[in-house]
C-alpha cells in the first residue's frame, strides 16, 4: 500500500470492502563453540572506543543488547578504519553482466528518488526545496552505483519517478501548477500520478530535459549490471491527470468520459452521479473537501493562492480506495481517484472472463486469449499497457504495481502477458496484501513475485518483539511452499516503520498503534539482524532493501506532513543516516558512526551471499529443521498469541529441550539437488538467534530424512561459517542421523556450509 496518509489509520481488508463492495466483489471466489578470548578483548576495546552517544535508548533495549549485537557485526570492523574496509568490499565486487544477473535470487534496492542524492541535511518542517534539498537523476553517478552494486543488488527500483501532483512553479515547462488542498504535502505523493509519460520535473537539474536525465540514469544503471524498475499505479491517478507529454493518439484518462453517467465501461473514472435507472443520466454532485484536522491542512496552514478549501470537480469523482461520495474522509485517498476497469458499482464485471484453467497457462498462452477479445475491452486496460510499453521502450526492465488486488486479476493476466511479449524477462512486483488472492494474482494475473508482508514480515516483526515464537516462521513458510519463489521478502520498505526507529518494536510490545513519544527516539538497529538472515536466505524468492536500511535509518525526525518512524513520502526532507555513508557524493561512509558502518558491512555479506552466486545452495531447496529441535510441548504449543504475557513466553524459552533450541531460535536447511552427474554439492544449515540477551549453546539435530536426501554416510563431516566466521563446526552423522554442536551468542546467526564431493558421499567424509 502507498501509505496515502500520515495518520495511523492504514485501511483494513474489511474497511476497505466497507467503503468499497466492489474490492470484495473483484476478487469473490478467486482464489558455536564460545569465540576466542581475543575476539571477546577485541570487542571490549571496540566498546570502549565508542562514544556514549551510541548508548541511546536504554530504557527500551537493556544494555546487553548493545553489546550483544555488535558481535554480530564485529567482524566487519575490527579494522582501526572500517568505512576503509567496507570500500575494499566494494572494490572487489566488479560488475556482472547482464547474463549472470539474471541467473541469480534478485535482490532488489529500492531508492526513493527525491531523497536518495539529498544532500542537505536541515530537515525543516515543511520546508521547501530551497530550504531542504531534493535528489536529482544526476546524483545517482556511477559511483552511487558502484556502492549499490557491491551490496549485491541486482534491481534497482526507482521509486517516485512517474511525474506526480506537486507544490511548485514548472508553468515555464508547460506544467499546470497542482492545487495544494488535494496535494498531500509540499513534495507530493509519489502516488498520485498526474503525467504518466514523463517524470517528476523536481529530480532533474534541467526541468525541461527530465526525461532525457532519466533515459541516462537508466542507461548508467544498465552499465553496471543493474535492472531498472520503477512504479505503476493501477488503481487511481492524482484527482487533477493531465499529461502534457502523451505521445500522438493516446488520449488522457477521462478525456472520453461520459460524465453524465455513474459507469460506463469506456469510461476511465467512476462519477459520484445519482442514476436512478441503469444507463440514464441522473443527478451529479460536485467534489468537496474532506474536513481535515488542524495537522493535516495544505502546507501546514501556510497562505497559498490556490488553497482556498476548495478544488473545482464537477462531477466529483470516485475518491482512489474506493470512497463513493462526493465529499470523502480525511482518511480516504483524497487526493487521488479511482480507475474504473470495467467493474459494474455492483461488482458484476463488463469484460471477458478468464477461464480457470489458465491458471496453468503461459504468459504466451494468456497473451494468445486476450488478441482475440482486443475490441472487448475496457479503455482503462489499454490506457495501462500504452503506458507499461512505452517504459518499456525507454529500457525499464520491471515494474512494481501499488494496491494490485484492487484491481481485478483478468487486468493483470492481459498486462502482464503483453508485457511478458515485448520483454520475457520483464521483472513484475505487486502488492498484495491477501494471502487467499495470492495464488489467483500469480498462477492468472502472471505477477512474478508478491510481497510476503501478511505472513512472514508480520511474523519475523513479533519475534523481534517476543510476542510470538519462531515455529511461526516455519509455520509461514509452509503455506506458501508451492509458490514460495514468488513470496518477495523484507524489512522495510517506504510504507513500514523504520527499524531503527524505537516505535517499530513498541509499538507491537504496547499493542498500540503508535507511540508519537517513541517516534523521534532511535535504536541500536542490530537487533533486526537475526530477522534479516532468516528473510534473505529461507526461500528462493528476491530479497528487498529499502535505502538507508542497511545503515539503521531511523526516520527521528517530523517532516511536515509525514510523521517520525516512516522516511516520509510527501516531503522534501534529507535521510540522515543514509547521508553520512553518502559523504556528500563519496559513498564511502566517511562520516558514518562505526555503528552505521559494521551494519552495512553485515547487510554487504548477506546480501551478497544471498544471491547464490557463491553459496548456491541457497538457490536450491529448503528444509525445516525447526520441528526436529523444538520439544513436543513446543511443537504443539508453539503458537503465541498477542495477548500472551511476556512471562509465558519466558516460560516457553526456558523448556527448551536438550537442543537448546527455543522460540528464539529458528534453524533450517537449504541444499543444491543431487544428481546422477553431480559432482559435488553445497549444503547450508543457517541457524539464527532472536534474543537479545542471551547465548544459545545448541546440539542441532538433523533428521533421518535429511540426510538421506543428503545421501551421506556415517562420520564427521567439517563445515564453515560463511556468514559470521564462528570457530569450526562439524556435523557429526551416526545411524543417519546427524548432529552440529554450536553456541550463538545474543542476535547471531551463522551460515554453515557443507560441500560433498561424489566420491567422498560414499566414504563418509567431505571438503569444505
């Protein structure tokens, strides 16, 4: 979701449908040994050499945390200079060709455009550009690329590029001036489009050569192994669409409209216009301003020429989540509306149907379907592709798609396999947010990935916070076993709260929404690192990064319109932390703390392991291992809900059985597939410890099952860390089962490698 408002009041499934029937009518029926005392002395010393200042927030997370934590990330800044030793890195990763990128798990890092090449650090609320600084096209340089590329990107998603309702003069350019009442803050959301054939004048030097600053920026990126994807927004438009750069022959959306009418299939936007009868024209009401709290007027309050609490609709149209009225809610879109896709107000659809069976279909076969209904369609579904092809002729190599299970999935199933035709390798992204829709907008709607936010980002969040267990991770990762390379998985991304922000976890631990005396206080983001590993290694879907993540971002500050905890979407503001390591255009981290700078060390390593490149076991199959560790009682009983105490999950953690294995900790197995002509094979146990306090001394159990999948005999097997260098483990195989000895302490996980010669498989011995 795009987050369209700042207050906390992100609709519901059943809001939704409330305000909207005919969302629940479009998808009806769709279906380790201790570490040596040297480290432990280097790390005291490294404590010591902090400043005090890094200590925040000790109220929240107890001081073990702090300390805990950094052992996690010790290894990548043990050296007196760590940002030197994060430039080493990379240094050494040269670039890919376009071949091998494709070939590997994607990991995509996303950029909020306006504010990645942000240098200006005065983050004045509602400040303007000239007080706060906006990124520029031109600021993501080659170097900006090298950095991103060496954290083992492979997609770069672009985000905010499409040319959205502002607060500024581009009248010189031909740009009609947006009238601030439907402008969410001065800056704009980046989804409400209002000219989906150029970009956002604000991020080029030269407002009037922006499209050509971007071809660049798209080309630069492709030089360095990169994909480029950036947004479509299917469901709604900014309330004032005018494109002032449609190619000859495309109309805008509306322009054709019958206006008179409700609905009309050919019609681009729903009108708020009383018909008595179907089809007859009837009484039309004009647009009115939603009553907006004091924190919520246009520009803060601020005199403007054209905020007046007025906006001149007639007819009012259909508000963007939905909302039939003329005047909508504070909390609705406002400032966007609706796309009609050929759905009747009564949710009956207007366009062909899909039949069933293409669930099993190609992209090629869908694409053969809709050449033979082309006449039958809705204007809207041939206004989206117009526009999904012109960006692919410009080189954009994907597109993430906003609100998708808003829209109906026969839409879907068209634009994607016209899409898929002109580009085969075309990267797509949705959101959705209903996991029974998941399998229709994949299997028919032909979307390459969905994110996995409902199940596994909720799930590893309450872990984080000890409201729930890890059996919940492998409990997730099952429902999803069939179409588990589709499930995109993160941490953040522009609509979730900040880890470093101290509201992210507390928010969950208070069962309160928000906390606003939390939001402008920052943590010690290592505590998110176990969650990190389990995300970017348990399946083989992509891996997302939002900027500044990988270097604990806290979003601390209030904008304006958008609030502390979130990196706001509606303001110019600059991203502090991200600023440091940008060191005004060196990325090389030379005004980063050391803290900001092991982190990214840390994210640099399993990012760049996570793609299979090195470790390709990780794009092979998965195995749980957490049922084979858990007691019986925890097997049974490991589901914990939100309103269990803090002291049953104590309890639980301390039944741990002989394993040492408890709800803080989550264990499994990713392996290559053996074949007759295989000649070796790389397999990975990855093991993770969520608490933030206490070491883990673990007697990891490897079923029967598993190692006769594994096809080894009996003995002792060496294996090595390839993610946090713990001392030397091995796995110990007795009567086909298998046993690793490992102690972990607080929020560390390991990677441990196992690689099988063919002939050694029969020897019962292995090479690392």
């Amino acid at each position: 979701m795009s987050f369209l408002s700042p207050i906390d009041s992100r609709v519901t499934q059943s809001q939704q449908a409330a305000k909207f029937p005919i969302m629940a009518l479009l998808t009806k029926g769709a279906k380790a040994p201790q570490r040596r005392q040297s480290r432990q002395s280097s790390l005291s010393l490294f404590l010591q050499s902090l400043p005090s200042a890094y200590l925040f927030n000790a109220s929240l997370f107890r001081a073990p945390l702090f300390s805990a934590s950094l052992l996690t990330a010790l290894l990548f800044s043990f050296s007196a200079n760590a940002n030197t030793f994060a430039q080493v890195l990379d240094n050494e990763l040269q670039p890919k060709s376009e071949s091998e990128v494709m070939t590997l798990k994607p990991v995509v890092y996303q950029i909020f455009t306006r504010l990645y090449g942000n240098k200006n650090p005065t983050n004045k609320p509602w400040g303007t550009i000239a007080d706060n600084g906006v990124g520029k096209f031109n600021d993501i340089d080659d170097v900006a690329l090298n950095s991103i590329k060496g954290l083992g990107v492979t997609h770069v998603w672009y985000t905010g590029v499409p040319h959205h309702a502002l607060i500024g003069d581009y009248s010189e350019i031909g740009v009609s001036a947006d009238d601030p009442d439907v402008v969410k803050g001065r800056a704009g959301s980046p989804y409400a489009v209002k000219d989906y054939y150029n970009v956002n004048p604000d991020l080029a030097v030269n407002p009037v050569n922006r499209l050509a600053e971007f071809e660049a920026l798209i080309a630069r990126t492709h030089q360095h192994g990169l994909k480029v994807i950036i947004d479509i927004v299917p469901n709604h438009v900014a309330r004032h669409y005018q494109s002032v750069s449609k190619p000859q022959g495309v109309r805008d959306f509306g322009e054709d409209d019958d206006t008179s009418l409700e609905y009309a299939k050919n019609n681009n936007f729903y009108y708020v216009v009383d018909n008595s009868v179907k089809g007859t024209k009837g009484q039309a009401h004009a647009f009115e301003m939603p009553s907006l709290p004091a924190e919520l007027k246009p520009l803060g309050g601020e005199a403007h020429p054209l905020s007046d609490g007025k906006f001149d609709e007639f007819p009012a149209k259909w508000t963007g989540n939905g909302s039939r009225l003329a005047k909508p809610d504070a909390n609705d879109w406002y400032e966007t509306v609706k796309i009609n896709y050929g759905v009747r107000p009564d949710g009956t659809y207007d366009f062909p149907r899909l039949p069933a069976k293409f669930a099993t279909f190609t992209e090629a076969q869908h694409y053969a379907f809709w050449q033979q209904h082309l006449a039958e369609l809705p204007s809207s579904w041939i206004k989206f592709n117009q526009i999904a092809q012109y960006w692919l002729a410009k080189g954009v190599d994907g597109f993430r798609y906003d609100m998708a299970e808003m829209v109906p999935v026969e839409f879907w199933s068209y634009l994607n396999s016209q899409i898929k035709h002109t580009n085969p390798d075309a990267f797509i992204l949705a959101e959705v947010y209903n996991p029974k829709l998941y399998r229709d907008y994949i299997q028919l709607g032909k979307m390459d990935y969905l994110y996995d936010k409902v199940d596994l980002y909720d799930t590893l969040k309450a872990v984080m916070a000890g409201k729930t267990s890890t059996a919940n991770i492998a409990a997730d990762q099952a429902k999803v076993h069939d179409i588990e390379s589709h499930m995109l998985h993160f941490l953040e991304n522009h609509d979730e709260q900040r880890i470093g922000n101290a509201v992210f976890l507390a928010s969950l631990q208070t069962n309160k929404p928000t906390n606003s005396s939390l939001e402008t206080q920052a943590v010690n983001p290592h505590y998110a690192l176990p969650a990190m590993v389990v995300s970017a290694t348990i399946g083989t879907s992509p891996t997302l990064v939002y900027f500044g993540q990988e270097v604990g971002e806290a979003a601390i500050d209030n904008p304006g319109f958008g609030h502390a905890s979130r990196t706001s979407i509606f303001d110019y503001v600059g991203v502090p932390a991200h600023q440091r390591w940008m060191n005004n255009g060196k990325f090389d981290g030379g005004q980063s703390t050391a803290l900001e700078t092991s982190l990214r060390a840390y994210y640099q390593k399993l990012l760049n392991l996570s793609t299979g490149q090195t470790a390709p076991a990780l794009l092979g199959q998965y195995y749980s291992l957490d049922a084979a560790n858990r007691n019986k009682n925890d097997a049974t009983q490991s589901h914990i809900t939100e309103s269990n105490s803090a002291q049953s999950m104590s309890t639980q953690n301390s039944s741990a059985n002989e394993t040492g294995y408890d709800d803080s900790t989550f264990a499994f197995a990713r392996f290559e597939v053996i074949s007759s002509t295989s000649k070796q094979t790389q397999k990975l146990i990855v093991v993770s410890n969520f608490s933030q306090t206490e070491s883990k001394a673990l007697q990891l159990k490897l079923p029967k099952e598993l190692i006769h999948q594994w096809q080894l005999k009996d003995g002792v097997y060496p294996l090595k860390d390839l993610l946090e260098d713990h001392e030397t483990s091995q796995l110990q195989l007795e009567q086909g089962k298998g046993k690793i000895a490992l102690t972990l302490a607080p929020l560390s996980s390991a990677i441990l490698s196992l690689i099988v010669v063919a002939d050694e498989r029969k020897s019962g011995s292995a090479s690392k």
